[in-house]
C-alpha cells in the first residue's frame, strides 16, 4: 500500500519530468485527473518489456534468494 502523500510526490516528479499531466477540476471534493503525456506515451513499451523480462526472469531470482538464505544459514550455524 502506498500513502497519499508518497503517492502525490511521485506523480508531482512524474509530471516535472513531462511524463503526465495533471488536471485539477473545479468543486467540492476536488477532483484530479492524471494522464500521459506523449512523452510518458513512449515509456509504455519500455515498461511493458521490463515487466516481461520480470515475469521471464522469477524463477531465477526464486533461485538466488533460495541459494543466499541456504549460506546464511550455513554461516550461521
């Protein structure tokens, strides 16, 4: 879970970076609205390959943390 605040100052740097853009709309409760820009358009190939190369690659991080818990424990003992 993130919190409210984290989450504003991580879209505020997104939309510095010219990667949204934000929409505030008038009334009461105040309403925003994030979009992205051209800009953040372009990432979205970038971060759906990362997501795959994640997905693609579980089974060998699953394996390293397996192996780095196994000789912490055979320090420890």
């Amino acid at each position: 879970t993130v919190s409210h605040r984290i989450l504003t100052l991580e879209l505020r740097k997104l939309e510095e970076a010219g990667v949204v853009r934000r929409t505030a709309h008038a009334g009461y409760p105040l309403r925003v609205d994030y979009d992205l820009t051209a800009a953040g358009s372009k990432l979205v190939p970038l971060i759906d390959a990362l997501g795959d190369w994640w997905e693609d690659t579980e089974d060998d991080r699953a394996g390293r943390v397996s192996s780095t818990a196994e000789t912490k424990l055979d320090t420890a003992a």
